[in-house]
C-alpha cells in the first residue's frame, strides 16, 4: 500500500472518529462505550513498542496505569493541582518505575515467559503495596472534584471530552509507533524480537533499546492512568489491574504484533464484541460472555495467527489484484 493511499485511509478514519460523538451524543452507554474502545486502543497502541516490536511479553500495562491514576489523582485531591500537570507527572512517575524494574530484568536477560510473569507480579505488587498504603491509597475510594465542566480540573458531565482527549492520546501514539518504526530503534526492537540472539550477535544493544521503548511504553501508559482516573471520578488500588494487563497483551497479539494499528484494530473489534456480550446476555448467564469471547479468541488464534491487521493487509491485497486484473482486462 502506497503511503498516500495509507495517509488517505487514516484520513477518513479519523474524520469518521471525530464524527462519531455527534450520532451518540444523547446514549451515555453508547459514549462511554466508544471511550472504553479508544482507552484499549492507546493502551495496546502502546504496548505494541515493547510488545510488538521488541517481542517483551509485558504484562504490567495495570501496574503504569494505576500509577498514572494515582499521582494525577493525589496531586488534584490533595493540592489542587490540574491534572493537564498531573498526567505528565503520572507518566515520568510510571517511566522512572519502569526503568528501576526494567534495568535489572534486561540486565540479566530475563526474558519471554520470565520477564511475563515478572512484569505480572508488579501489578499485584502494587495493588497490595497501595491497599496498605493509607496516605494515598487504603481500601477506601478516594474521589476526585466533581465539576459538571472544569478544564482545569479535567471534570465534565458528559464523556464525550474524555472521548475526544483519549482519541487525541491514541493519534499520538500511533504517531509515535509509525515514527518508530522508521527509526533505527523501530528496526533494532523488530530485530530482538525476531531473535534477540541473533541481533546481538550483529552488534545490538539489547538492554539498552529494550529499556527505551519500555520507557516510551509506561511513559504513555501512565498518562492514559490520569486520564482513566478523571473518567471514572475516584482512584481506588483496584486500579493495578492484572485483567487488564492481560487483556492489553492478548489484543496486542491478535491484532498483530509489530503493526502499528493491528493492537488499534484488535481493540475495536474484540471489545466492542465484548461489551456487546455482556450487555446483551452477562445479565442473564453470567459469565457466559467470557466464554464466547475466549472462543472468537480461539478461532482467531487458529485460523489467522499472525493477527488481524495481516487479515486485512491480505483482503487488501487481494482486492487490489482482483481490480487490477479487471481493469487490464477491460484496456484490452
């Protein structure tokens, strides 16, 4: 696909995205639901730098985003400090984490199925460390200001702001994953994550790269956290969500590991198909939504195991070849 065509595409997509609030404006669902859809897509957006392209199976994507959650929230609650301030804060708070947990595991080689559930065990870590902490966390719900419209303290009514500043947050990511890969570090990650071996073997820097786009990783993460905290209205360690975090991988995968808007594409589909299941049948049979969506899961994972984002690159293709030949057929 050329890239005026691809720039073309993300055209419409994204005037299609700004449009949308316009039809669902009156459905509060259906708004928090569209909210909901871009959340998972930043999130998974960001986890393709480290999961994607450097082949890091992380499952610490609750761990960043409670953090995020946290410094916003304690910095509004306690000081009355802006949360356009506090985002920013959540995101170096999550980066300096991720580099004093991050320098170590690259340091030793910790990797695949270890450097997994080490990434998990952050997430409870921190949930039990943030339970126990009272000054800023404790078992209690901690709300933040309610205004029914304050920019300055990122409070509204209506979901549809926190709507359009998550989709600006998910256009910077993919920004920033498209400029990556164009990068001598995009190369490198893709790279380890091919085989990490083999990379360092030529002269790559394993540690080092790896620990950047972790870096970028949590940094855009804990920035997501500030934002969720403002959605929701409070902070609570519930927040360190180990569910979360894995359901940030699983898209990650199945959308397509590496591509920049597979973990985006995967997000769309699969939880709207979720929250469709359990709007539509969680009340009745419970729990049965999760079975259906661990079976579309399953079928994706068998018959297209390279993701969706590979799916639709080869529908793409195959479009394109059909119109091709019907066009060459017709200059005859």
């Amino acid at each position: 696909m050329k890239d005026a065509q691809k720039r073309l595409i993300s055209i419409g997509f994204l005037v299609v995205a700004l449009l949308l609030p316009l039809l669902f404006r009156k459905n509060a669902y259906s708004m928090i639901l569209l909210t909901t859809i871009v959340l998972y897509g930043v999130l998974t957006t960001a986890w393709n730098i480290i999961g994607g392209m450097a082949g890091q199976l992380d499952l610490a994507a609750g761990a960043y985003l409670g953090l995020g959650a946290f410094t916003s929230g304690t910095l509004l609650i306690r000081w009355n400090i802006t949360p356009w301030v506090g985002m920013i804060a959540g995101g170096l708070v999550a980066t300096l984490f991720a580099i004093a947990v991050g320098f170590p595991l690259f340091r030793f080689h910790i990797r695949e199925v270890w450097y997994a559930l080490s990434s998990a065990a952050l997430v409870e870590v921190l949930r039990v460390v943030f339970l126990m902490w009272e000054e800023i966390g404790g078992p209690v719900e901690r709300f933040l200001p309610f205004h029914t419209f304050s920019l300055y303290h990122l409070r509204f009514a209506s979901y549809i702001p926190y709507y359009y500043i998550m989709l600006g947050l998910l256009v910077i990511a993919l920004l920033v994953n498209r400029r990556i890969r164009r990068t001598r570090l995009g190369y490198y990650l893709l790279s380890l994550g091919d085989d990490e071996d083999a990379a360092e073997v030529l002269g790559v820097n394993a540690r080092a790269y790896k620990l950047r786009a972790l870096v970028i990783y949590a940094f855009i993460v804990g920035i997501t956290g500030s934002i969720y905290a403002c959605l929701y209205g409070f902070i609570h360690p519930m927040v360190f969500s180990s569910p979360i975090s894995l359901e940030v991988a699983i898209l990650g995968i199945v959308g397509g590991m590496g591509i920049p808007f597979g973990p985006l594409l995967a997000s769309v589909i699969l939880v709207s198909a979720r929250e469709f299941l359990r709007a539509s049948i969680g009340g009745q049979l419970e729990s049965l939504y999760l079975a259906i969506y661990a079976v579309v899961l399953i079928v994706i994972a068998l018959f297209k195991p390279r993701g969706l984002a590979v799916l639709i690159q080869d529908v793409y293709a195959r479009i394109r070849a059909v119109l091709s030949s019907a066009e060459g057929r017709t200059n005859l």
